[in-house]
C-alpha cells in the first residue's frame, strides 16, 4: 500500500486530468507533476505538501496540506482566475480514493493569484486541505 502522500497526490493528479471542466479552461489536459521544457500555457503543476500526523488512539490519521499552481499568459487575471475556479470545482469535497487510504474530506483552504516579475505571467497558488486515514 502506497503512503497516504503519495496515494493522495496520484488520485488528485488522476482527477484533474480526468476533469473536463478544466480541461476546457487549460485548452486541453496540461496537468503535470513536472511541466515540460516548452509547456504551452496555461497549465497546472502539482506543487509542495505539507503532511502532518494528528493520530488518535484509532489510527494513523494523516493532515495534508496541499499546493497546486496554475500558469497563465492570457491577457490579465481572468484565465488564472477561471483556472483557479475549475481546480475548485474538480477538488473541493470531491469523493476521491487514494490507493490503500480512505479520504476523511478534502477542502480548499486559499488562493493567491499575482502577476510574475516578467510581466506576463500570471501566476494562482491554490491550496487545499485533506485529512486521510488508512482503510480497513
């Protein structure tokens, strides 16, 4: 069995490029772990997480604190902004099954959305918190 980590990133990676709704706002399924050299814009990348054990007597029920980035270069805020709102729409209390793990919730916690140093990147840092535990 997987660790819930790795387990939780792989059903969230599998998620959003099974997500038609983002799909259509990266103009096809750009969703990667790591982009390639010449990605075309816009896409998502799978970012940092932050894990935290907050077992009980129950089991080990794991914290995740998750970080998805959206890259834009479309004149403006708006695509970043309709890119963030399909990465919500996908993952916000959605029902997924990590391998081995049963997902307590998983919920979107904060976005920023800023403009680069280059001037014409656009630039959303989404996150999101999960609790898992192990199934039985």
């Amino acid at each position: 069995m997987p660790a819930a980590h790795v387990a939780l990133r792989a059903a969230i990676f599998d998620a959003l490029k099974a997500d038609t709704a983002l799909g259509f706002a990266l103009g096809g399924h750009r969703v990667y772990d790591e982009p390639p050299a010449n990605a075309a814009f816009p896409y998502v990348t799978l970012g940092d997480a932050r894990i935290v054990d907050v077992s009980a007597d129950d089991g080990q029920v794991q914290e995740h604190q998750l970080t998805l980035h959206a890259w834009s270069r479309q004149g403006g805020h708006k695509e970043a902004h309709v890119i963030t709102g399909a990465l919500l729409q996908a993952l916000d209390d959605a029902p997924l099954t990590p391998d081995g793990h049963r997902l307590v919730n998983l919920r979107f916690a904060i976005a920023d959305i800023r403009r680069e140093a280059d001037g014409r990147t656009y630039h959303a840092v989404v996150r999101f918190r999960a609790i898992t535990e192990p199934e039985d």
